[in-house]
C-alpha cells in the first residue's frame, strides 16, 4: 500500500449531527481527537483525503439548514468533496469512478456513524474490489435500542461492527495502525 493507491475517505463528519435527537457528546471528544489523527497523519503521509457529506430533504441535513459543513471540532482541508444522499458514499456520487481512474484501490474509512454510512461504505467498497481498512476508533455513534428494549453502548456497537466486517470486508486497525502498514508495506 502506497500513498499513491490510498485515500482516506470520511464520511459525514458535519455540523448536522449535532441537530438530531439522538446526538449524545459522551465519546464526542475521543472521537474527534482520533479522526483528527486519522486526518492529520494522512495528510502527513501525502494521502489524499476524501469528504463525504450526507445530503437530503431531512432539515438537519438539507443544504438550507447550513450544517453541510464540517463539524466543529475538526480541521480538514479535503482533496475532493462528495455529497451522497445514501448510506453507502459509492451509491450516485462519482466517487467510485474518481477512485478508480486516480489509481486508488485501497480506502481507510472513517466518520459517523459507525454502523451506518461507514459500515455500508466499507461494505460496498469491498464488493467493489476496493481493499478496505476500516478505524473503528475514528468512527462516532451512539446509543441504540434493540427490538428487546436493551441499550448497546457505542462502544458495543463499534465492537460489534468491527467484529462483521474484519477479513470479510475489511482489515481492523487504529489510526495508527491504519497509518503504519502503508509505511511497512511501501
């Protein structure tokens, strides 16, 4: 894996989150300084790095509301932009087609929310032929209930969510990690 063949693609890290009923700030400030990490040392390693952003009729996440923007709380100056209306960031958006014709054939995934956007993405890559890392700790969710009335922490959803997709999908790793098998396998 080269910086040449990789992107960092992250996913719906904006401003609307924070204007839906669910959005809880407990794993908000680890979150943030590990997708920051993700982001800076990308960046450092000349790995292009790629924003998605969710956009739809739902007012937190119309383009009127003003919260397709990036979230407070992280700095990233992207390569290219997408705006995808989908779960998975390869349905509509272009960013297949981009990918491919710049010679990117592995992608690191991050964003919000875990089990969604960034599990669906991660998912679609793979079938795609994309060779897929998934940073589990640079993903941001929050509580859920089950059909049985039991909450499942982020963190158990995190687990959770690394556990189906790791060497179906995609490799586990930490943002350091994620980082560092680039520079091993150059």
């Amino acid at each position: 894996m080269s910086a040449s063949d990789t992107a960092l693609i992250v996913i719906d890290v904006q401003q609307s989150f924070p204007h839906r009923p669910y959005w809880d700030v407990a794993d908000v400030p680890r979150y943030l300084e590990r997708q920051q990490a993700l982001i800076d040392g990308a960046v450092a390693e000349g790995i292009p790095v790629i924003q998605i952003f969710h956009v739809e009729d739902e007012v937190a996440f119309s383009k009127e509301s003003g919260n397709i923007r990036t979230l407070d709380g992280i700095t990233i100056n992207p390569t290219r932009i997408f705006e995808k209306g989908r779960h998975s960031a390869m349905v509509g958006t272009g960013l297949d087609v981009w990918l491919t014709s710049n010679g990117i054939r592995n992608l690191i995934i991050s964003g919000i929310r875990t089990e969604q956007c960034c599990e669906t993405t991660t998912r679609h890559a793979s079938d795609l032929g994309f060779k897929v890392t998934y940073v589990a700790e640079a993903t941001l969710t929050f509580p859920m209930i089950d059909a049985n009335g039991v909450t499942h922490s982020p963190a158990d959803i995190r687990a959770h969510t690394a556990m189906v997709l790791k060497d179906r999908f995609a490799r586990i790793a930490t943002v350091e990690e994620a980082l560092g098998a680039r520079k091993l396998a150059a």
